[in-house]
C-alpha cells in the first residue's frame, strides 16, 4: 500500500485532507519545505537545517534529508 493511502487506512488523515494534498501537489509547484512548515509538519529552523545539508549534498532530495534528520518519516514526506 501507498505510504500516502496508508495514512487514510490508519486513520491519521481524512479522505478530504488526502485529496487537497494530492490536488495542492499537481496544481502548486511550491516548496516542500514551505508545504511542510504550512503543514505544521517542519519548523522553520528544521527547514533551513535541511535546505543547508542540501547545498552541500546536492543531488539528495529535501524529503531524503529530513527523513535521514528524523524531521519527517516517509509516509509524511509522500503526503507533501
């Protein structure tokens, strides 16, 4: 299953709040680290740890960094 489907399954989001995730996503070209900090999901400083370990690991995505921090686990990364 889906990490994203699984958050609905378990009953940590709602249908609703998966399908604005989901819409966001294919309508918004915007940050994850905005999303995540929008989200509640990210403070500010987490983000700017994460968008700095990225400068100088560049061809690491934002989520593969925040995840490797123990910022964000997997299924949220999806759901951003």
């Amino acid at each position: 299953m889906k990490p994203e489907l699984e958050l609905v399954h378990t009953g940590r989001i709602t249908p609703a709040q998966y399908v604005e995730a989901i819409t966001r996503q294919t309508e918004e070209t915007t940050p994850l680290g905005q999303v995540a900090i929008e989200a509640g999901l990210l403070t500010p400083r987490e983000v700017f740890e994460v968008l700095h370990r990225q400068r100088t690991e560049p061809s690491r995505r934002f989520g593969d960094i925040a995840v490797g921090l123990g910022y964000l686990n997997r299924s949220q990364v999806a759901l951003l």
